[in-house]
C-alpha cells in the first residue's frame, strides 16, 4: 500500500486571490513580516499495489481530475506503507 | 528570508465530504485501487527575518487564523531562502 501525498498550487503567473485575502489579514494582525501568501490544496491518496505503474497512475489521476493543468502545477510524493 | 510551508488537515476523526467526492469521482473513472482520500490545504508563506522567534510566530498565526484547530492539525516546514 502506498500513501501518495498531492500538492496542487496555483501557476506562478496566476493571480492568487485567497492568498491576498489571507496576507491581508496576517497584515492586519501585525504580522507585517509576511511577504507573499500563496494557497494551494494537499491531498492524501491511500492506494492498494496494482501491476499498473504507481507513477503513471497518479500523474494521470492528477492530469485527469486533481489539478486543472491550465491554472495549477501539481507534485506528489510517494511513500510505501507497510502493513502493520 | 524564509519560505514557510504549512501542511493544514482535517482531524482525524472527521468526517472529510470532500475527500469522498473525489475518492467516488477516481472510482468511477477505474483507479479502483485508491482506498482512502483527504483533502486538505496547502499554504505558501513568504516571511522575511525579523527578531521574534519564526518558530512561534507561524504557530501564532497556524492557531489564529490559518487553521481551526478544533477540526484541524496543521504541520509546517521552514526553508531559508537566500538573498540572489
């Protein structure tokens, strides 16, 4: 079993709404230290071993569903789990 | 400066609509194999240097605003980024 960790992040040259709102408000709570906020989203995929190759899979998965490659870069980390 | 990653994840313990969502929406597409998903966020932070301990201050704003820690862990990384 594989526990495959996603992180999906906005493009560089794509504005970052949620990010300005949240830098905003660390401003306003004195935190002026704090430069630049980017949001993104972290998924935990819990995959069973298959013959399939665990790469292919999950850059499909991630081409197909978890992150719109127009707007969002992804990348993962793979880690084996083993059964206890 | 410091680029600051913080992981933010529902607990445990709760129930995660959004992680099922997408667990169905790979089923249905045939990635059978994946067993469990959760769905969590992501953030960027770019904090410059200043005296206050950046250990507590990025749990300071963790506990205050980036995460509800009722629902919620958060874990984060600190990476320090050289001046070009």
């Amino acid at each position: 079993m594989y526990k495959v960790k996603v992180f999906v992040t906005l493009r560089e040259s794509v504005l970052d709404p949620q990010g300005s709102a949240v830098q905003h408000a660390l401003h306003s709570m004195n935190y002026k230290e704090v430069n630049d906020v980017r949001i993104g989203k972290y998924m935990e995929l819990t995959i069973e071993k298959t013959e399939r190759d665990l790469d292919a899979t999950v850059r499909e998965m991630c081409e197909k569903l978890l992150a719109n490659t127009v707007i969002e870069d992804y990348r993962y980390e793979v880690e084996e789990v083993v059964a206890q």
